[in-house]
C-alpha cells in the first residue's frame, strides 16, 4: 500500500519507521528541517520538505497514486485541510489526528460538509480515558480496553507481598476464575518476555494480563492486597485535557486540586469546575503542595506543557505523601529516563495514538492496536476471516509464531482462554500478544484468501 504521512514529529515518524518496516511504500511531508533530517538518517523513506497545504508539494511527495493519506501534524487545521484535498485527488482512505473536542469520529460532521475525514484520531480523548483507567483499577501502572469495553488488557507492578509472587503461571490455573484472565507478558530486567507455565512471577515484575472486565474485582487482590478506594488526585497544569479529566473526576465524587502557575489559567479553570479546587502556582513549591494537601493524595496527575516540571513535581510529590504519580511526557525518549527515576505510570500520548491509527492500516479485520510504550511490542484484537489459517483446525494443529500467543477469544460474548484443542470459528474476535518479530506472521493467520494478493 501507498501511504503518505504529513507531519514527521514523534506520531509522523514513529507510524513511518513501522509502516516501512512492514512493507509498505511511504512518503512524508515535513516543513521542519531537523525533522526532515533526522528522517532521512534513520528511515528507508521518502522525504519532502515543505508545506502540506502546497498542492505542488503534496504532489511531490506523491498524493496523486497514494492509497491512504495519514494526517498527523500538530495543527488540527492542517489535517482536516490535507484531507480535503486528499479526497479531491481519489485518496481512498484519510485518517487525521484533531485535538479539538469539537470532533470525533463518531459525528457524521466529519464525512459530510466537505471535510472528507474517514478516521478522526483524538491523542487527548485518549489521554484522558488512559489515566481515568488507571485511577479507576487499583494499583495499575498500564491500561487498554478493547473494542467492545467486555476484554482489559492491564499491567501492574508486582509488590513483594503479593499472592501470585513465587507463584509458577501452571499453579495459577488451580484458581477458580482462571479461565477469565491470562498473563500474557512479563516485563523483567527491562525484557519482555512471554511467559510459559513453568515461569515463576517474581517481586517487582511488571506482570501483563488479558482479564474480562467482569472478573477483574476477582485478579485485583492477586497482584494487590490493599486496594484502597481513590479519593483524592492533584492534577499540575490547566490545559483542555486536565480541564476534562477534573470534570471525569467530579463525576465520580472524587476530590480533585488542580495547581496552576498561570494566573489566566487558573480563571479559565475556574469558571467550567465546579467543585475541584484551584490553586495559582508553582508544583515545585513545597508549600504550596502542603496546601493542596499532598500527603493525603491518592494521585498526583502531572499533564502540564513542561516535561521538566512534570518529572520534577511528580518525584517531590511522592517524597511528600502523594501514593502514585502519573507522568504525562510527549518526547518518547524521555520514557526510559522517566521510567529510571521510579516513576509509577508515564503516558506518552503520541505512541498511544500510533496504535490507534495501525488499527485502520493493518491487513485483515484489525479492530485494535496496543502499542506498548518501552518496547515495540502489541497486543491485536483481530477477527478470523473466513478460509483464514486460523479457523476451522485445533490450535495445536497451527503454526503459531514464536514469540507470540493467543490470549483470548470472545466466544457468544463471553471470554475464552483457548487450549490446543481450541477450534476458532470464522468472524470471532481473537486478541494476540505479539513481540516485534512475530506480529506480520501472526497477521497473516487471521487473513482471508481474498485479502493475500
């Protein structure tokens, strides 16, 4: 397939370097000059540099014969009008990522009156459901849902007193309600890895489990003894993303402090909140984090526009009381730094958003896409096509990747782990754990004979 991706920041780029490595033939545009550069080192791509909205460029670059346009720049203007045009050129297929809340891609606005948009990608809608996740499951440091909300994909750090710490992944089926959860992958020594029956959960593994949702309240207190109920979060930044996120929180009865060093901000802040608290400030001051009551804060939420600040704050957070501190970062290579100071949870709103966009350009029914945000591992929802490798056979009976697994079916609804004598139906929906090496095979499984050529 012929893409072409307009804007090579952290998004542009990081949808490049997978695109091309699956092998299709991409095309970026970028204005920035160090982008275009740092492109052209690292990827086998091609590169043009300039603006998006010049017909001559985007011509360039080759719009004419593309199949797919993936608008990605930082300006939601630019992509909603890099789509229009792309449609006037017989683009199939125009995915742009906007920010404003104005649109989703659940509103028709955006296929009528014009705009052309076929997927609209939203990083702070997703952003905002991420951390209300987390907050909402105990002692969670990752979270995702699937396409119908009935499968969880979460991961937590292992305490040393946990139950399931000595415990081999085969003894885990003696529990009743095994066969509503898998763990898929474990993350140890900063390897991840799958793991088999005879592997042993260890203190401090970073443990990955498929879970249905009805059966969570069930694993929780595996992994987490004290699964205290969430009653205060302190956010530090006023953005339209922390705005939405205290008006979630609200929603919940929980108390929320937002701290803010800009005066204008914080009147903003005010006049759309009704109960959360509003402090002018700076996060790095101690007091005024004594103020905002710290020590008693089951989360201290840092989403501002200074990646600095939000490390700092969150690290003097924890050393006053805060439980855990979720860390927004948009430069993905701050992850590992972060992730090294001891950090509880570190989003990364552009590699979330990657795996949004992979779902639409994947071969075969692909409903979803987790990227995980330290190695280039994924979880994929996916659907078995009829005449597919997969159906029709016991599993035992297929090739299945090395260093992949097949973690669950929905079967009428109802969540399966599947054994070697599982048979798959065609159009169930199946979710994999794949590592790097293995997720084109693994695709290939799920796919029709109509959909090889």
């Amino acid at each position: 397939m012929k893409i072409l991706i307009v804007g090579a920041g952290a998004v542009g780029f990081n949808l490049a370097k997978q695109l091309s490595k699956e092998g299709h033939d991409i095309s970026v545009i970028e204005k920035n000059h160090e982008l275009v550069k740092r492109i052209n080192e690292k990827l086998d791509v091609s590169v043009v540099l300039g603006s998006a909205c010049s017909l001559i460029v985007l011509e360039e670059a080759g719009i004419k014969d593309a199949d797919m346009v993936l608008a990605v720049t930082s300006s939601d203007e630019i992509n909603m009008v890099v789509c229009m045009i792309a449609h006037n050129y017989g683009v199939k297929t125009k995915i742009a990522r906007i920010r404003s809340p104005e649109f989703n891609d659940e509103q028709p606005i955006m296929h009528q009156n014009g705009f052309h948009i076929d997927h609209v990608v939203n990083p702070e809608k997703i952003t905002i459901n991420s951390i209300l996740n987390i907050i909402g499951t105990p002692g969670a440091t990752y979270v995702a849902d699937f396409t119908e909300g009935d499968i969880l994909l979460r991961g937590f750090c292992v305490p040393d007193d946990a139950p399931i710490v000595g415990k081999k992944l085969s003894e885990l089926k003696e529990i009743e309600s095994t066969d509503s959860f898998l763990i898929v992958a474990i993350q140890r020594n900063e390897e991840m890895v799958i793991p088999m029956g005879e592997t042993k959960i260890m203190p401090r593994d970073n443990v990955f489990v498929l879970v249905a949702k009805a059966a969570l309240p069930y694993f929780l207190p595996m992994v987490n003894r004290r699964a205290d109920e969430v009653e205060k979060v302190v956010v530090y930044g006023v953005n339209r993303a922390s705005i939405e996120l205290a008006k979630k929180l609200e929603e919940l009865k929980i108390q929320v402090t937002i701290i803010e060093p800009d005066s204008e901000k914080t009147q903003q802040a005010a006049t759309v909140l009704d109960k959360t608290i509003i402090l002018q400030g700076d996060a790095l001051d101690i007091d005024l984090l004594k103020e905002a009551s710290i020590d008693i804060a089951d989360f201290f939420v840092a989403v501002s526009e200074s990646e600095q600040t939000n490390i700092l704050s969150s690290l003097l957070a924890k050393r006053l009381g805060a439980k855990k501190a979720i860390v927004l970062t948009v430069d993905p290579a701050f992850m590992t730094i972060i992730n090294s100071l001891g950090m509880d949870i570190v989003i990364n709103p552009r590699l979330i958003t990657v795996g949004s966009i992979l779902q639409y350009i994947r071969r075969g029914h692909t409903l979803s896409v987790v990227k995980f945000q330290q190695s280039e591992a994924e979880v994929i929802e996916l659907v078995a096509a009829e005449g597919s490798k997969i159906v029709g056979k016991p599993l035992k009976e297929v090739s299945f990747p090395q260093g992949s697994i097949l973690g669950a079916i929905v079967r009428e609804g109802v969540m399966q782990i599947p054994t070697g004598k599982t048979i798959i139906n065609p159009e169930e929906r199946v979710i994999v754990f794949a590592l790097p090496n293995a997720i084109e095979k693994v695709q290939s499984l799920f796919i029709g004979k109509k959909d090889r050529a």
